[in-house]
C-alpha cells in the first residue's frame, strides 16, 4: 500500500450485539483506522443455527432498523445481506478488499462451529479477525470449579464469578466513525423483503402496544428501572400485579443493552443516592444476571440445553402426548386463572412475569405430564427475550432434569401460587376478563364459588370459563408416580 492510498475496509459484523455503545467488536474496528463496513446477516441456512420464533423475528425488524439509524447519524449504515453467513462474509471480504473483520463472540456449538471456520478461512488468506466478548460478564472458559470443570450449582458458580474482577467499564458510544462506500457490486437485501414482521394476519398489534425496540429505549427503560424501579426489587419482582421487575430482558436478548452496562449503572445509582433501593434490592438485580450468565455456562458445556436432558436419568420420563392439553395451555384455556393469565399475557405481549413463567412452566411439565421441550419451544416462538441459554436453562429447572435444578417433587399449586403473589386478583383480573365479577376470594379458584357467585358475575364454567383441565391432587400424584420410573433399577 502506497504512503497515500487508504487503508483497506475492516468489516463489523454484528449479530447479538445490536448496539454501538460497550460494543467492542465495533470500537475494536474504528481504533484499527480502517473504514468501516457494518453488516447484519439474516442466516437460515447454515447447519445446527436455531431459527428464530416469530416474536424474536418481530423484534429483529425494530433492532436493526434502529441500529441502522444509530450508524446513520455517524454517517454510515447497516447493510443487511441474507443466506449463508460464512459465505456472506467471505464474498464481502473479497468484493471490498477487507483486510480484517471484527465479531463479538457467540456460546452455542453452531455458532462457535461456524465463527471458527469462517475465522480459519479468512486468516489463511492473510485477514485479520477479531473476536471480542460483548455479551456476557465472564466467559464460560473462565469460571471453573477446583477440578476445572464446569459448575452445575448456582451458588458456588455465582460465589466464584465473585471472586473475580469487577466486570469491565463499559466502552463509550463513539462520538464519529469512518465508513467504507458500500461496494455497488455486493447486493444487500431491504430490511422489508426479510418478512420479520407479520403481515397476514397481523398478530403483532400487542407486542407494538408493549414495547419500544432498540438501543435507546433500552437505555430509557434502564434508567426508568433505576429512579422507579429498583427500590424494593427483592420483593416486588415475584408480585406480578406490579412493575416489580426490571423488562430489561429482551434488550439483554437482542443486545441493545449490555450487562456490563446494567451492572455499572445500577451500582452508580446506589453511588449517587438517586434510587432508594437497598443492597439487598442491588444484590438481586446483579444475581439475576448472574442467572443468565449462569445460563450460557450451561450452553457453553451443554450445547444441546434445548433438545436433551441434562440429567440424562429424565431420559425415562413417560411424558404425555396429548395435543389438546397442550392447546389448551398455550391458549390459556386450563380453567386455572393465574396460568392462563400467563399464557394470555404472553400471547398478546411477547413476555410474561418471572414468576408465573414458572408456575405455567411447572404446570405443563407436572400438572400436564407433558414434556418440558413442548413448552420451551412455545416459549422461543412467542417470547421477544426468547433466549438461546436462559429459555432452555429454564424450562430444564423447573423441569427438574437441569443443572441445579428444583426438586421434580416441588409441584407449584398454582392457586395457592396466585394467592400469595395476586392476593387480590388484580393480574389474574387483566388478563382473564371473564372472572372479572367474582369476589376475590373465590377468583383463583372459581369452580369453587358458589352458583349465586357464578350467576353474579355471568360466570359459566365449561362455556364462559374453562373448567380445570385437571384436578390438582390428582396430577401431583400423577407427576411423582411418574418420577419413579426415572428412579427405578432397570430390570
């Protein structure tokens, strides 16, 4: 290169990361002095990549268009290509004379498959490629056990992230970037003609009611969470009639937000005295992310967390098949209020409250004898924070087949679940109308209110309102009768 000719592009090529603040993969590029080229690629092609759900494919159209609008006022934009994401790149290295290309690391085996072929292929051919981690606190790798193996309790996995160094400041957004001209002769694809949003029908209508997509409001709900929200989160977070908890998930998600920059700003809040919260409130804020690191540690050694059990004993589970149970689940049609509150909530949202995602979790697996990755794979279809790590991780726990998993013997009563976290039926009442004239005390249980209680409130059960879809004494036997086959010496 001549001393006046200009450095070859350096490729950003963003992915989980989809933000310009703490985004390293992004800052690591503009230090290089090279001009920059950002992509997004769209792969469903590629072997082992888990196709998004439509709730998560709704939120990617906003992601990107928001990020292509944050690089545009630094005088770029974000190009968008679809296909092989291996392929996509390498052409794009090789139409634009890139010298390096710049990525923030991925935890799931086809992902690391992919990123490290890609990385071997370039860096033949003399390209410089960066990896960075932009998406968790600490790496997998980093936080082993005194045997060097993976943890597969919380507490001790948690205790030991502890021991370690703070986690890392967040980077700044950059004040200016330098941008490569797009090459004429690479084709790019429009963010419409990727058809992430629904058209015919339309079912998104809540999910735009709900939610604002992107960097900025991620930062606008993180602090709205640290002035109104964080004081007393210890407490209200399980309370799901509340705004007890954060909703920072689907940021977390899709990466407007990273965890560092969470971590960071809820402890300069307690700093500056401009939230009440106590440590206590901080301590749970910090641990629930410690969850979901927690969560791509499993990923990361257990790369099939979503299609096998991890305790390989609940292999011998005599799961139920039965689709209009599970029908009558997703539609929030079990004649149990704070379950199909959930399930409701969830359609028309894209989310639903921690709490009751374990009681609608614990009730499919248990109640239902149905199998956990029926649910999970609803999850990821309908949640906007659908998580490669958290959701499976998740559905294992309450499953019981996970890592540090509760016992299969702890079976939530979801009446008396609903009692004690929607003591006067306020969430249960939003989201499942048609109980709204019960009296409290009988709306958690309405098969039990007296026929003029039901005339009152124009309450019909098995027409107006489900009856149970089963008893709950019975399916508690059911599910631990089920559990000694697991249990049980082959013969």
């Amino acid at each position: 290169m001549s001393a006046t000719s200009s450095p070859s592009p350096a490729i950003v090529w963003f992915r989980d990361d989809l933000r310009v603040a703490d985004n390293p993969a992004l800052h690591h590029a503009a230090a290089s002095g090279r001009p920059l080229i950002c992509v997004y690629v769209l792969d469903e092609q590629s072997d082992g990549l888990r196709p998004l759900g439509g709730a998560a494919r709704w939120w990617l159209h906003g992601a990107l268009e928001a990020l292509d609008a944050s690089l545009s006022s630094l005088g770029g934009r974000l190009a968008i290509l679809q296909g092989s994401a291996a392929q996509e790149i390498e052409t794009l290295v090789a139409q634009t004379g890139a010298g390096a290309v710049y990525w923030n690391r991925r935890y799931g085996a086809a992902e690391r498959a992919l990123d490290s072929g890609l990385k071997k292929n370039l860096e033949a051919r003399g390209i410089t490629v960066r990896s960075s981690n932009g998406q968790l606190l600490t790496e997998p790798w980093t936080v082993l056990n005194g045997a060097g193996q993976p943890f597969r309790v919380f507490t001790a996995y948690w205790r030991a992230c502890s021991r370690q160094d703070e986690p890392a400041v967040p980077l700044s957004a950059p004040a200016t970037l330098t941008f490569h001209p797009w090459p004429g002769q690479m084709r790019t694809v429009s963010l419409a003609s990727l058809r992430l949003e629904p058209h015919t029908p339309d079912w998104a209508g809540g999910l735009r009611r709900a939610w604002r997509r992107g960097e900025a409001a991620a930062h606008e709900r993180l602090d709205d969470f640290l002035e109104d929200g964080l004081a007393g989160y210890a407490n209200h977070r399980d309370l799901p009639h509340v705004a007890g908890t954060s909703r920072l998930s689907p940021y977390l998600r899709f990466g407007h937000l990273s965890p560092r920059q969470i971590w960071h700003a809820a402890k300069a809040a307690m700093r500056a005295g401009t939230t009440r919260a106590s440590q206590t409130d901080l301590d749970k804020l910090l641990a629930e992310l410690g969850w979901r690191e927690f969560s791509y540690h499993q990923l990361y050694y257990f790369p099939d967390l979503a299609r096998r059990n991890f305790q390989a004993r609940f292999d011998a589970m005599p799961w139920r098949t039965d689709p209009a149970a599970l029908r009558a689940w997703q539609q929030g049609r079990t004649g149990y209020p704070l379950v199909d509150a959930g399930m409701r909530e969830l359609w028309t949202t894209g989310w639903m409250h921690n709490r009751v995602r374990m009681v609608c979790a614990s009730f499919l697996a248990k109640h239902l004898l149905l199998d956990w990755r029926d649910g999970e794979a609803w999850f990821w279809d309908t949640l906007v924070d659908a998580d490669p790590a958290s959701n499976p991780s998740s559905w294992q726990w309450v499953a019981g087949s996970g890592v540090d998993a509760a016992p299969y013997f702890r079976i939530f009563n979801p009446v008396l679940q609903a009692e004690k976290f929607d003591p006067q039926a306020v969430y249960v009442k939003r989201w499942v109308p048609e109980l709204d004239g019960l009296p409290t005390s009988v709306v958690h249980h309405p098969w039990e209110a007296s026929p003029a209680q039901r005339e009152a409130a124009g309450l019909t059960l098995g027409q107006t309102y489900p009856a149970p879809i089963v008893a709950h004494q019975a399916a508690r036997e059911r599910a631990l009768d089920a559990l000694k086959l697991t249990t049980s010496p082959s013969p």
